[in-house]
C-alpha cells in the first residue's frame, strides 16, 4: 500500500521549501496524483495563490506522480528510482482566490512504455500534465511536464 504521508514527510525533508507551501497528497489511484495546498501560506500581495507557489506545487505534483509510478514499475524493495525534472511549461488561466487543488497523471499512452522502458532499461522519461482548480473545479492553471526516472542500480 503507498503512503502518501511518507512520501510527503520525505519530500519535506528533503527540499525545506516545501514545509511552508503546507501541501499534502490526498489520492493516487495508480494513474494520478491528488495535491491539495491552502492559501493562507501560498498568498501574494493582491491576496491570491502566489505563481511561484503553484509552479513549485505543480512541478512537485508531477514529480510525485512520476516516482509513485516508476515505485510501482520496478517493485517494491527491487530498487530506489532517483526522479527529476527535465522540463515544463505552464499556463495560468485564472486568479486564484482560495485553496489549490492540483491533479497530475501521464500523458495518454505513456505509462505502459514507461513502465517497460524502466524495467528494460533502468531509465525512462514520462510526459505528466495537470491542473490547477479552485474550489467550484474552475481550472486556473494548467502544467505539462517532462520527467527522467532512473533506478538507483543502473550504470549507464
């Protein structure tokens, strides 16, 4: 079973940024990734979700996605997988004026070769969109990223 709050603990420990963007993973179903982030510590001066903030919780929110299925293509205990961002871009759509709520899942297609690619391979990119809504499920942002996962016993 996959503990969203360890990930989250390890995450925090790791990138201390992270800690006061008060992010928590909520569902991942074995496809997607569910995030969720208050305003009250992500707000700008006009009183919206900071850009920056959504940036580091959507790149965050890919990241995650990516290690929990690239954890699940090698196998628990087989191997730790070091996941890193390569790329992205996102666009905002709209102001944000309460708590963020972010779903991020591969691109169509691309887990099965994914999944195959790192088992072969011990590397493998994955394209991961999401978005960014606001409590009524009005889209705000939208984020295509690119990550590279690769076991920690590949030498190549």
């Amino acid at each position: 079973m996959i503990d969203l709050d360890a990930l989250a603990d390890r995450v925090r420990a790791a990138i201390p940024l992270t800690t006061h963007l008060d992010f928590r993973f909520t569902a991942f179903d074995g496809e997607r990734l569910t995030l969720t982030a208050p305003l009250a510590p992500n707000h700008n001066d006009k009183g919206t979700f900071f850009a920056g903030s959504q940036a580091a919780l959507l790149t965050l929110a890919g990241w995650a996605c990516t290690t929990l299925m690239a954890d699940s293509a090698v196998g628990e205990g087989e191997a730790s997988v070091d996941v890193v961002a390569v790329e992205s871009s996102l666009q905002f759509r709209a102001p944000l004026h309460g708590d963020i709520e972010i779903r991020a899942w591969a691109d169509d297609g691309e887990s099965g070769r994914f999944h195959q690619r790192l088992k072969r391979r011990g590397k493998a990119s994955l394209a991961i969109l999401a978005q960014a809504t606001d409590a009524q499920g009005v889209v705000v942002c939208e984020y295509q990223g690119l990550y590279l996962a690769r076991t920690n016993n590949n030498d190549t």
